[in-house]
C-alpha cells in the first residue's frame, strides 16, 4: 500500500484514539489499519505510537509527524477541493464548527436539506462554544454569534443575535414588579458561565445601567438555563434563538423590554483565500438564504 494511505491512516488513528475507531472510519479492518502504522514506523525507522492493551499515544517524534501530516494532508484536500470546484458542484466533506444550541436547533435542520440537494457533500459538524482555530484545526467554516476583530478572516453576516431577560410567568407572579435594572439587582438570577465578567450588559438612550450578576445558578449549558427559567428558578439572559419559543408558547416572558441588552451578530466564517471551493461558498449561500435577517426565530 502506498505510502499516503498509511499515512491517512495513522492521522485518523490519533485522532480517533484507537485503531478500531480508525479502521471503522476508513472503511479497513483493524488488523489493515495496525498494519498501515506499523508499515509507516518501519519505513521511519522509529517508532509514532506507544501502545498497550487499552490505550496508544503519540511519542513526542509521532505528535510532531501527526501534525505536519495533518497540515500536509488539509492542504491536499484543499488541491483537490480547487479541482472539483472548478466545476461549481460541491462534493467532498465540509468540516464544521458551531455552538452546540444554536447547531442542534437551526444547523441541523439546513445541513439535512443540503446533503439532500447536493448529495457528493459529506459533513463534519463539530458542535463547541468556543472558538476553534480555522486552520489550524482544519475546520472549513465556523458559525460564531460574536463582533469580528480579525480582519484575517472572511466573514459573512447572516443575522442579527438579540438578547433578552426572561423569566417564567409563575416566577413573576410571586415578585416584586421589575420595572428598572436596579430591581433585577435584588431577583435570583441564572447565569450562563461563559459570560464576559458575569455582567449582564444593559443600556437605554445612551446610558449604561450594566451589572455584575450573583447568580443563583451557573451553568455553561444554556438548555440547563433555559429549562431552569421555564421551571421558575429566577431570571436569565439569552439570545432569543434559544428562548424563542419558549416565549411564543407562554413559558417565558420577557422584562425591562425598553431597554436593550447584549447585541451581537451571527456570521459563517472562513479563512482567506483567493479561491474557495464549491461546497463552502454554496453552503454558505443556502444558509443565508435559510436565515433571514430578521432571524426566523425571534418571536
């Protein structure tokens, strides 16, 4: 077997950890795929992997190998990709990167519907919170809700992200009216863990009434938060393509709606690149077409 594939394969054994998670996403045997590495350390004359009966790592030569290889191999995906997209029909895997609520709720749903029309495209879809090196980790594009400070990226704005404060009905009831943000000062709050310094950003014709939440309960999931206001545990706030529905539904209703809150954008991001292959610049046309600005969501 030549040489690329046992390369192919030792990348994926890495990455995957083990030998049968390799094999199995290759589409070899176990037995091919311990073959291949071993083929590759002899032709190296040292040795990638330390192995025992329940674990492998990298040796500190096999880390260094895995990752120009990795490199290597990225770019002549990247070689072929240019191929294939002169001919405008996306094909090949497009490799992902999106929160993991915002992914579950909205990407899915059009990832489902592309690979439907455009059938050659395989998907990869990395659900984190936060964010992910393009190329370094070899992601093809990243769904980030943020504000863009790197010019060394393209990126392509698809909808605004509004955030409100919501709390149930039946939490509402049992407390005193919240008519300014000093009120929610003295309220059982419910903060996401991720949030800049724990304070909860709130303006009105120019001023700024921002403070630093003591929150009852943290938690980096925002469903966790989402089902604990719905539940009456206090008030929290989130951008409205969580708590959209919620809303509509009568489960959650929103406070202090004159005021405004944290404002960010949603943007499909991607590295720059003088040419850039048909399975990104077509999926990231259907998204915009897909989400609308004004969001779908916002109730």
């Amino acid at each position: 077997m030549d040489k690329l594939t046992r390369v192919k394969v030792y990348v994926n054994v890495v990455e995957t950890g083990s030998f049968t998670a390799a094999s199995e996403r290759m589409g070899i045997s176990r037995a091919a795929a311990s073959q291949y590495v071993a083929q590759l350390e002899d032709h190296l004359g040292g040795r990638l992997l330390n192995r025992t009966t329940r674990h492998i790592s990298t040796t500190e030569s096999g880390l260094m190998y895995y990752e120009r290889c990795k490199e290597i191999l990225h770019l002549l995906e990247e070689a072929d990709d240019m191929v294939s997209g002169l001919s405008g029909i996306p094909k090949g895997t497009l490799r992902i990167s999106a929160p993991s609520v915002f992914a579950e709720s909205h990407i899915v749903p059009i990832i489902s519907d592309f690979t439907k029309k455009y059938p050659e495209v395989k998907v990869e879809l990395m659900v984190s919170d936060r964010n992910v090196d393009l190329v370094y980790e070899g992601y093809d594009l990243a769904i980030r809700a943020t504000k863009i400070e790197d010019s060394e990226l393209i990126a392509r704005r698809l909808a605004s992200c509004k955030h409100v404060l919501i709390a149930s009905p039946d939490f509402l009831k049992t407390r005193p009216p919240i008519l300014t943000p000093e009120d929610l000062k003295q309220q059982d709050c419910l903060l996401y863990s991720y949030t800049t310094g724990a304070i909860w950003p709130i303006f009105k014709d120019g001023k700024d009434y921002s403070f630093k939440v003591s929150p009852l309960m943290t938690s980096n999931n925002p469903h966790v938060l989402l089902e604990a206001a719905i539940n009456g545990m206090g008030i929290s706030l989130m951008p409205t393509f969580i708590a959209s529905d919620a809303i509509r539904q009568g489960k959650l209703h929103t406070i202090l709606d004159d005021y405004e809150s944290l404002q960010l954008d949603i943007y499909a991001i991607y590295t720059s690149r003088h040419f850039l292959p048909a399975k990104i610049k077509t999926f990231v046309d259907y998204l915009k077409a897909k989400i609308t600005d004004p969001p779908y969501w916002d109730y």
